[in-house]
C-alpha cells in the first residue's frame, strides 16, 4: 500500500483534536447524552482524576448498553496512541480495527483524540496564489507562512482519491 502524501512525517500529536471534552466514571447517561449532543461528538472518553483513560462511551454504547453511569456502560477495551505515532500507521489502526476514533496519550494520559473526520480533513490541501505555497487541513490559514499572502489568497486544490 502507498504511504499517504498527506500523511508523510506528521505524528498524531500534530493531527489530533485537543482539549478533549472527557467525563468522569460516574458521570450518569443522561450527562453523557448531552454532552455528546452540545459539543456535536459522537463518543466521550472516561478518565479518572490522573487524566488516565479508563474507557470510551460512544453513541452506539449508549443505544446498546443498559447502566446509570459512564463506568456501567463504557467500552473499556480502547485502542489509543501516542503523541508520536506516525499518522499513516493511525490510518491503518483506524480502517483494519473499523474504529471512529483513538485517544491520544503522552506519559500514559489522555492529550489528544484523532478521528476519521480529522484525517480526512488532512487530505484537503490549499495553495497560496501569491506564492504556489501548500498548506493542508480543513480551512486555509489565516496567513501563508512562506509569503505572508492572506487567507483569502488560498484556493483548495483536488486530492487524488485513495492512500
């Protein structure tokens, strides 16, 4: 399988959403449901005081398991990486394991979450008019870093489809 252009030398530390919205393990279904519906997620890790992941609810999780608490329904058999994992191997943990999401962890607590949505987000590439400059992510920057052109000056350039 080719390595992803996009992809190549950017670690999960780089990609990942950060802060993560968390909650505790005795947090009731009912505050999970509604944190997962105002912060428009579809899954919340549990951690402990320590930053420690101690599982994940997912959408599904709530739908399918019966339980009052996070600690009752969460799933506890998480896959997660660390800040350095190169993004390439993050895909292929992703789509072999049929997974949405992986926390992020340095020194064995949770700094991160990359999902699906983040590492497509990353194929999206814009060039700078002014100066042929590339940048990739989900929205132009708000200023080219090799010319200073403006954000305005970037156009989205197609990607080829596949890894």
């Amino acid at each position: 399988m080719a390595t992803d252009r996009a992809a190549a030398g950017i670690t999960a530390g780089q990609a990942m959403t950060a802060p993560v919205v968390t909650v505790g393990p005795g947090a009731t279904v009912a505050q999970i449901a509604e944190t997962i519906t105002s912060a428009r997620i579809s899954a919340v890790p549990v951690v402990d005081d320590a930053g420690t992941v101690l599982g994940l609810v997912s959408e599904l999780d709530l739908l399918t398991r019966t339980g009052r608490t996070a600690r009752d329904v969460m799933t506890t058999e998480v896959i997660s990486v660390t800040s350095d994992t190169d993004i390439e191997q993050v895909r292929r943990i992703l789509v072999g394991s049929q997974i949405r999401r992986v926390p992020v962890l340095s020194a064995g607590r949770l700094v991160g979450i990359l999902s699906r949505r983040d590492l497509v987000g990353r194929m999206m590439e814009w060039a700078c008019g002014v100066c042929g400059e590339t940048v990739r992510g989900p929205h132009p920057p708000l200023v080219c870093p090799k010319c200073g052109g403006g954000e305005d000056r970037f156009a989205l350039q197609e990607q080829p489809p596949g890894p």
